[in-house]
C-alpha cells in the first residue's frame, strides 16, 4: 500500500495526467488527502479515482490499459455473453499479464478509492457481475497459460482461459480436467462458484478438483492456497466463495484420463406423455446414478417463438465412447424426437454444440433453486412455467426454458475432500437443481421479463415446500442478483466464510471496491 502510495503521488507530481481533469484539481485534492505525517489517506471521487488509476496504470505497466473506442477496450467489450453486461462501460479496462500486475492493480484502487469488477470468460448474465460502470474492470483475458505437468497429473491452467481452450490443449494428451460444458465460459466463474461438469458424477464439481489457487490478496500479497498450505481456512472459503476472496490468477486442477463420449442433444415437441416419460426417466436416473457414474443429462423445457411451440431437450452425455448404453436408456426409449445429435464426439466439440445453442448478445436473466428429487414435482414447476410464459409470448426473441439437473449422490461425495467446501450439501441426494433461464431482444421488455421469473422461482418454490420437496440450496453460477446465494449454504458455513473474509481482508475491500456480483 505504501509503496504504491509514493508512486502514485510522484506521478502525479510529475503532471502526468489524463486530458479530463486539471493538475491543479489533482493536487489540491490530493494534499488535503495527506495526514500531518504526510501520509496517504484516500478519498477521491470515484470518477476522479478510476481516471487516476487508469493513468497511473498505464504508465506503471505499459499497454495493459485501453479506453473507450479504442480497438482493445472495444473487442474486449465485445466478449461478455449477456447484453446488460456488454452494455456496461468502465472507465478503462485493465489486462494484467501476470499475478504482479493484479497486485499492483488492487493497491491502486484502494489508494484511489476507484472501484473495479473481474472478468474470466464473462458469463455471468447480469449487469455489473463482471464489467462496471465508470470503475475499472480486469480483465484476465492474457492470464491465458496452459500447462500440463511431467506426470499429466495436473494441469495449470491460467484464470482467463476458456474452457474451449483448456479441453483443445488437453485433448490430444489424452487427460481432461472438472470444467464447463459450454466452449466460452471462463475457467474463473465457473470454478469459484462451484461448477458442473460432463464428469461429476466421477470425480465431483470443478471446485472439488483444485489443487491450487495462486490467488491476490486484497493487501497485495501473492499467495499459494492449497489443503495442505498455511491457508487451508482460504483453500475452503475459495471452493465457492465467489469473488469474495480474492483475484484467482491460477487454477492447478486435478486430470483424469479421457477419450471421446457419447453425447448429443434429443429434441421432442411438448406433451403431457413425453414430458412425464422425461420426468420418469429422470426421476430413476436421481436412483441409478450410481451404479453407472459416467451418466449425465439436462433437460430443458423451452418456447420455440417462431413456431409458437413448447420443446423439451433432452442432453444426454456417457462419458466413453459407447452408444445408447442402457443407464440411459430410458430417455432414449421414448419415441417422437424430432431432431438428435446423439454420437461419439470429442469433448471440444460437444461444448462447441452447446455453445451453438446459446447465443451471446441477447438481454439474458438466470435464477436458480433446488428440489428434492420428485417426477410428480416436476411437472407441477413445469405446468407453473407454462402457465407464467404464457402471458409473455409476445416479448420479441424470447426464449424462456426451465432447466433441470441431478445433483447425485455421487457429486456431493466428493464435496468433503480436501477439507469439505462451503455449499452445505455434503453427502446429500439426489437433489433437482432448477435453473429458470430466459433470454430476449430489448431492454424495454426488461421489467416484464424480470417479474415473470421472479413470479416462476415463487410460486416453484411454495409449491415444493408445500409437498415438503423443497432444499434450501442456492447455485452461485446460475442465480439472480436478487437472491441470496450465501444464506443458502446454511448458517454455520455462511458464519464461517464471513470470518475468514475478516481475518484476510478486514477492511472488506473485495465487497466494498468491487460491488458486483453476490456478497458475503
Ligand atoms: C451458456 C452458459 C452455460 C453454462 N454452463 C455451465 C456449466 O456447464 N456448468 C456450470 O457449473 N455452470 C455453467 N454456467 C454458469 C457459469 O458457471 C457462470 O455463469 C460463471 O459465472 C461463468 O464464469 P465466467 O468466468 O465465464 O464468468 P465471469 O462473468 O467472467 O465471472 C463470474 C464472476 O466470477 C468472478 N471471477 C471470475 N474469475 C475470477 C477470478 N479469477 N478471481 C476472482 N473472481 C473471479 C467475476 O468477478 C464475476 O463476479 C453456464 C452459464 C452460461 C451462460
Ligand atoms: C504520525 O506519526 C506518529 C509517530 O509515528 C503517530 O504517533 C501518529 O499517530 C501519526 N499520525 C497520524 C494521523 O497517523
Ligand atoms: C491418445 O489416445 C489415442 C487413442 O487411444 C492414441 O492413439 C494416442 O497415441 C494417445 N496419445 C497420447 C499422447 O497418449
Ligand atoms: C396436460 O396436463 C395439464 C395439467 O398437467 C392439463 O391441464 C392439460 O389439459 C393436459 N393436456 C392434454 C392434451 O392432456
Ligand atoms: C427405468 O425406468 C423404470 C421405471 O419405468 C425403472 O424401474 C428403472 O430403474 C429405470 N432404469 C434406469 C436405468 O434408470
Ligand atoms: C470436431 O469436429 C470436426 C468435424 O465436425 C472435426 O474435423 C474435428 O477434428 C473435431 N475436433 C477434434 C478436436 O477432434
Ligand atoms: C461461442 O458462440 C459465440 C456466438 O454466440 C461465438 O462468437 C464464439 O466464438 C463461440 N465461442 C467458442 C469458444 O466456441
């Protein structure tokens, strides 16, 4: 802090400075800023704050800042999936290329007072999650390296990689590791909150399968967090803390040999009989999961607009190379898909596919909850989906779908390895995790769209504690800003990873200086 401090004010008494504000300004501000000892006590204006570290920034490393209508500033704008984040537009952004330049970035913002927001593959759906306005947002988009370790046991993957680049590096090596199963979601969100995987059921959620976590500190300290560090309180807190914690700059992640899967996507019009053999099927598959882990599936109930119909997808996934194996063979055994494209594919191009199916670029909202496992409770949400959609057919592009997953048994073995993690479901199971996603054209249809899954996640969620199927869980990666993702770890957990948050960053500056996304 102090070093950056003394930097800061000899550059800007060397009147260096951007062309919106004066020298003068600068300097008045900054003396009555100075203690009798002549020491640094903050206190800009956040807008003269953020123009301070940006210029700072610039000079102290060299083309790792850009600012509006400049090339960089604009394509990186371009990489965020959801509208109301790409509509978002920060003072300047800045692109460290290692763990040194995020330290440097931090302790400027806190000299500064300038608030900032931290970008990975950009995937979070709402505003401010991961870009803000008039702050600074990192974007980690050159923390990009990739290797794998002698023994292909491990591979360290830099935080702003996509999951597409990490599965075409480790492809050819024949090992993968606990990742997204959409090409372009960051490797950083994904793996703070939790994240699902093709292979949870085998070896459980990405952040189970964390080796290390080269982390920044809010007092600028560069750390190596892992169960059997000095920091293992850090090393639970980070397996689903979100962004609370810390700006992850490294991931070591566990491999696990893999070759091609069975994969693909079965499409069926809605009707009562499909959608209750899919919940059938689905319910069973809750039961079976574990004598046949390499078995996975979402289903999506959606609205085709331009057809005016509802469809189910059923995504189904088998881990080896092995067509219609019978674990799942309930799904496949119902008739009338009309379209499939089940075969044996890599995994690369299996997240390609389900990066074809959702688009960037639309005003998008995800909300979340979880469910006791139940195929008379599903089509009880599901009938509640279809009552709600139905007075919103009219929005322009919308494309509204309820989306369920088993939690199995299986996954939540894993969630007490190395120390446990924060989620609260340690052993429990098969739960539904329920993910309320809609997507559509134009911000004037916000609020309507907003009401009819804030009213779906109600009444869902009364209707299953009414038949005593509800779960308290709350799934970081695909909830609402509105809901309150750390309450649902359970009292003592959240307790836990509030004081961990106090004993490394007592002046709170990860919530405070970087306001978006969920708060301890
Ligand atoms: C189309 C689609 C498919 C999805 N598929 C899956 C899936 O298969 N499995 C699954 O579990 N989830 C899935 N999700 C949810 C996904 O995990 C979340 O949206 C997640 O936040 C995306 O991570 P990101 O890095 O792309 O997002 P970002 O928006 O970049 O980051 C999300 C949050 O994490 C913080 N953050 C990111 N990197 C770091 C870091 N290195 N250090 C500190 N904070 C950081 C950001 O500040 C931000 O607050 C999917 C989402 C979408 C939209
Ligand atoms: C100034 O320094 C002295 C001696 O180190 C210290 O006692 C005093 O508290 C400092 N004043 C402020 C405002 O920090
Ligand atoms: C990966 O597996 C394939 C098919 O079994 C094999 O031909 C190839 O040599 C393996 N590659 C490596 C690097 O082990
Ligand atoms: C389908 O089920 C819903 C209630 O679950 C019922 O209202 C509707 O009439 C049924 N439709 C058909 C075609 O059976
Ligand atoms: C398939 O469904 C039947 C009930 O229709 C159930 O008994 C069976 O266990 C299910 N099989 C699997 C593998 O889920
Ligand atoms: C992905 O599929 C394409 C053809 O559809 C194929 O040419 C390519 O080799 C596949 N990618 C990998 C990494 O196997
Ligand atoms: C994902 O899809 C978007 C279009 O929505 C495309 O621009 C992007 O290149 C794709 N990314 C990857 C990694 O497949």
């Amino acid at each position: 802090m102090r070093r950056v401090s003394i930097a800061l004010l000899l550059f800007l008494q060397l009147g260096i400075t951007s062309a919106t504000y004066t020298l003068n300004e600068v300097k008045s501000q900054i003396s009555s800023y100075l203690d009798q000892n002549g020491t640094y006590t903050g206190g800009f204006g956040p807008r003269l704050g953020c123009q301070l570290a940006c210029s700072f920034l610039d000079l102290a490393l060299a083309r790792r800042v850009s600012y509006p209508q400049s090339p960089t500033y604009e394509f990186e704008e371009s990489r965020y999936w959801s509208q109301q984040q790409e509509l978002t537009r920060p003072t300047c952004r800045f692109s460290p290329t290692s763990a040194e330049d995020v330290s440097l970035a931090v302790l400027t913002f806190r000299v500064t007072h300038c608030k900032f927001a931290v970008k990975s593959g950009g995937h979070a759906a709402f505003a401010g999650a991961s870009n803000l306005d008039s702050g600074v947002t990192i974007d980690l988009i050159h923390l990009n390296q990739l290797a794998l370790s002698v023994d292909k046991t491990q591979a360290s993957i830099g935080a702003g990689n996509l999951w597409y680049d990490v599965y075409t590096y480790l492809q050819p090596k024949n090992v993968t590791v606990i990742g997204g199963r959409v090409s372009a979601i960051g490797v950083g969100g994904l793996t703070l909150g939790g994240g699902m995987s093709f292979f949870s059921s085998q070896h459980g959620w990405a952040c189970d399968n964390v080796n290390t976590y080269e982390v920044v500190l809010a007092d600028g300290s560069i750390r190596e967090v892992s169960y059997s560090s000095r920091y293992s309180d850090l090393y639970w807190a980070l397996r689903g803390g979100g962004n609370n914690f810390g700006i992850v700059t490294r991931f070591d992640l566990a491999t696990y040999p893999q070759g091609d899967l069975w994969a693909g996507s079965e499409t069926f019009l809605y009707t009562n009989e499909t959608a209750a053999a899919i919940n059938s099927a689905f319910y069973y598959l809750g039961i079976n999961a574990p004598s046949d882990p390499y078995a996975q599936v979402i289903i999506a109930y959606a609205y085709a607009q331009s057809q005016d119909v509802f469809v189910i997808a059923s995504d189904l996934q088998y881990a080896k190379p092995i067509p219609n194996p019978q674990i799942l063979q309930n799904f496949t055994s119902i008739a009338g898909a009309i379209s499939s494209t089940l075969r044996i594919v890599d995994l690369a191009n299996l997240t390609i596919e389900f990066n074809n199916t959702n688009p960037g670029g639309f005003r998008q909202t995800y909300w979340t909850f979880t469910v006791q496992n139940s195929a008379c409770l599903m089509a009880d949400l599901v009938a509640i989906y279809l009552d709600e959609v139905a007075s919103v057919k009219d929005i322009a592009g919308i494309v509204p779908s309820i989306v369920f997953q088993l939690i199995t048994t299986d996954m939540t073995q894993y969630f007490s390895r190395n120390g446990g993690n924060p989620l609260g479901l340690d052993g429990q199971g098969p739960l539904n995790l329920v993910n309320i996603d809609i997507s559509w054209s134009n911000a004037a249809d916000d609020e309507r769209v907003m009401a009819v899954a804030q009213n779906i996640v109600n009444r869902a969620t009364t209707t299953a504690r009414t038949r005593g199927l509800d779960h308290p869980y709350l799934y970081q990666n695909y909830a609402s800003y509105q809901q309150d993702v750390f309450a649902s770890y359970g009292k003592e957990n959240h307790a836990k990873l509030r004081s961990i948050s106090a004993k490394y960053d007592p002046q709170h500056v990860w919530q405070q200086l970087q306001p978006g996304y969920f708060k301890l």
